[in-house]
C-alpha cells in the first residue's frame, strides 16, 4: 500500500509575513519561490499547510 503524500509549492513571497507563518514554511521544507517538496500526508503537515494556506499551493 502507497504512503499518502501532498505536493506542496510556495507561491507568494514570505516578505511581511508574520514570523511564526515563516517558521512554519520552512518547517514544510520550503526555501524560495516556486519551491516544491513531496510531504507526507499526516495531521501534523495538514495543519501547518492550512496554517500558511494563503501562501502555497498543494496537490494531492
């Protein structure tokens, strides 16, 4: 059985961002713009990817 992932890339700039929602982009693994990591699908990703939301964009 395929583990679950999410395919995830940041989209918007992190200039004037607060600075827990930088944290958490970089705690996703993300590094620039256009950035894309394959995560794996737990509770723990889930809520930092709706945390910053706004900021990327995520495939299943």
């Amino acid at each position: 059985m395929a583990e679950k992932t999410l395919k995830v890339t940041l989209v918007k700039s992190l200039i004037g961002r607060k600075q827990d929602h930088r944290a958490t982009v970089r705690g996703l693994g993300l590094r620039r713009l256009h950035h894309t990591v394959v995560l794996e699908d737990t509770p723990a990703v889930r809520g930092m990817v709706t945390k910053v939301s706004y900021l990327l964009k995520v495939e299943a």
